[in-house]
C-alpha cells in the first residue's frame, strides 16, 4: 500500500502542549504544511502520535502458541503486526531471548526468528525492529551473539542474568528445573550439570562482558541491562557501555540511573495492574518522581495506552506528558528521531483513538494504514 496523500481535519490533535483542533496534513509518508487535495473528517476523534513499544515479547503467543508448534514463524509475525497495529503501535522492538534455558529462548529459536522477521519487514506496514535480551553466563557463545548482531543488523542489546545463583551457591536444585529441562526437551540431569558449569564460570563473565560490550558499541550497537537490583547493579552496567536501564527492580537502581544520565524504561503492565507482579519497584512510584523514559508493552501490548490514561486519569501528569513516555520518550532512546511527535517532517505514525472509549479507531505507520475500524473506517473509504 502507498502512503496516503490526505489532510485530516477536525479531530483534536495532540501536540507538545496538548490537544488542540487543527488540520493534519500527511504526504510521501511524512507530516507536511502542505494542504492535500483529499479531505478526511475526523470531528469527535483524537490523533496522537504512533506509540513506539521499547521492549514486547507479546510477540512469542504468535510464534508459539503451543508446545511445539513453532512451524511457520514467518505467520506468526504477521498475525503479531495486526495485534501490534490494532494497539496503535506503530514501531516496535521485539525482544528475543538468547538464553541457556532453551527452547524459544534458545540460539537456534532466536536465529528463526530474527530470519522470519527479516523476511515478513517488506510485507507489513508496522516498522518491526529486534531486540537481543543475551544471557551473560553463555561464555562460549560470546563470539556467535556478535556474529548473529552484525548479520541481522540488530541495534540494541540487553544483557541478563537469569541463573538461579542463589540456589546453586547452597548447592541445592532450582525450584521448576524439572519441568523447564522436560519443557525444552532435555535430561533434567544434564540440564543441571548444564547450569551448574555455567554458574561455576561466573568470575568469567566480567572482562569477557566488557569485550562484547566493546565490540557491540563499536558497530553502534545500543546496551542496556535488565532487572537491575542496586545502585551498584547500575554503575557497573554503565561502566561497561550499558546505558539503558531496563526495568530495575529497586528506586535506588533506578536513581542511580537519572544521576548517570541514563535512561530509565519501566513495564506499562506494572503500571496498569499496581504494582510489579514480581514485587519489585512501581512503575507507578517511579513515573510520579520523574525517573522514567519510556514505558515498554513488556507482555502485554493494549497496557502502552492504558498506562498513560491512567497517568492521565490519576493527576499524575498531562496527557502530552503521559503520551511521551509511550512514543518520543522511547523513540529518543532507540535514537530513531524521526517519529514520537506529530512535527511537520516527521515520519506519519498516528493512532486515532475514540475519546470515551480510547479505543483505537486507524493507525498509520509512515503514512500507511495498518489498522482501520468502526466508523472511523467508513470516513476514510467513502
């Protein structure tokens, strides 16, 4: 499909400051001051900027929704653009595991994947980009995670530390071992052996780690790190070229961030239920002190919009202001500056939402529909 060539009038536009009403033109896939011959009511509606999702591995239901049933990922992808497109995300990082827990989270699942991905990009109209969430303790695949960035062009990369340290130090079984190992189709026996040596290698994983993170930043990768649980968690990250802060666990990680100057995503699932279901920090807490960049879809893609409603809803800020966290805050930090706000020039990514229900209604993603209903519908094709 082509972008459209079209002037859309009389919806409540969101800017900078605010909704305000005036005409909204879109051409050759970017927002122009340039009035189109095509005239699209929208009286009673609202446009707001297209939501960039940072971080959603909602993506996984598709591919997988069964044990076993990993067949045609390219099918997959597509059906997870609708879901994405239906919830007015219009860029969105898909974040694929690299991990000794196997499976989809293993090499060989994350290498199909990012194959279906690359092959379904010209077919959609959502921009669908990757994330690589790699397991520090995989030693010997260090060599291979650069190869698969530079070949698939990945460019951001987030670390984790998923072992469970804790139990192998007291020499004792992790809680669910059984079932991941049978899961994933291994001897629950070798696949303790398994973790057991990776965990024995840990003093390892420091100047190996600073090498990768060397190596990935040379090719302008970006990194951060995941689920960090101190202050001390965060400085060491930032030393080693980790300047995203995903999802920390404590406030004290998290303003230990805002002091280093980096930036701060929080899941908008934490946010719409409460609270982390993990009891870790609130979202909530953190986006009321203003330690939050960006919120990320996490699990769940409809929570991106409910998140900022509700930051709305609750006094705790404007909906510009709530608005950002879910497209120019995490479009800065994917450094794609191009998108996030409704600018003459930028890219045309929009969302138009019905005021009482905040139900999408179209999105466009670089002036192209990938998702269109209800009446809104019936004013674009008449």
């Amino acid at each position: 499909m082509s972008a459209l060539a079209v002037t859309l009038q009389g919806a409540q536009v969101l800017g900078d400051h605010g909704l305000e009403e005036h005409d909204l033109s879109l051409c050759g896939g970017t927002i122009t001051d340039a009035p189109q011959p095509r005239r699209i009511d929208l009286d009673g509606y609202m446009v707001l900027p297209g939501i960039v999702d940072v971080h959603g591995d909602g993506f996984e239901r598709h591919l997988a929704p069964r044990r076993g049933a990993m067949k045609d990922l390219d099918q997959g992808m597509i059906a997870s653009e609708a879901e994405l497109a239906a919830n007015g995300i219009t860029t969105a990082t898909l974040a694929q595991f690299y991990s000794w827990e196997g499976g989809m989270r293993g090499a060989e699942f994350a290498e199909r994947v990012l194959s279906a991905l690359a092959q379904v990009r010209g077919q959609v109209e959502t921009d669908l980009q990757a994330q690589l969430r790699f397991e520090v303790s995989l030693l010997d695949d260090y060599d291979a995670v650069l190869d698969m960035v530079t070949r698939h062009g990945i460019r951001y990369v987030v670390f984790n530390d998923h072992l469970p340290h804790a139990a192998l130090d007291a020499g004792k079984r992790p809680q669910g071992l059984t079932g991941q190992a049978l899961r994933i189709g291994r001897n629950p026996e070798k696949h303790l052996e398994f973790i057991q040596g990776l965990h024995a290698r840990m003093a390892e994983v420091g100047p190996a780690l600073e090498r990768l993170s060397a190596a990935l930043q040379a090719h302008g990768v970006r990194l951060g790190s995941h689920d960090d649980a101190s202050s001390e968690a965060r400085r060491v990250a930032r030393a080693r070229g980790m300047n995203i802060a995903e999802f920390p666990e404590t406030l004290d990680a998290a303003e230990e961030a805002r002091a280093g100057g980096d930036a701060v995503i929080m899941g908008a699932p934490n946010l719409v239920r409460g609270g982390s279901h993990k009891g870790n920090a609130s979202a909530l807490e953190m986006v009321a002190m203003g330690l939050v960049d960006a919120l990320a879809s996490d699990y769940h893609y409809p929570s991106l919009r409910r998140a900022a409603f509700l930051l709305v809803d609750g006094g705790v800020c404007d909906l510009a202001a709530a608005w950002r966290l879910i497209s120019a805050g995490p479009a800065a930090l994917l450094g794609l500056h191009d998108r996030g706000a409704l600018h003459i020039g930028a890219r045309a990514d929009l969302v138009i939402l019905a005021p009482e229900t905040r139900r999408v209604m179209a999105t466009l993603a670089g002036g192209r529909i990938s998702y269109l209903a209800g009446e809104v519908a019936r004013r674009f094709i008449s």
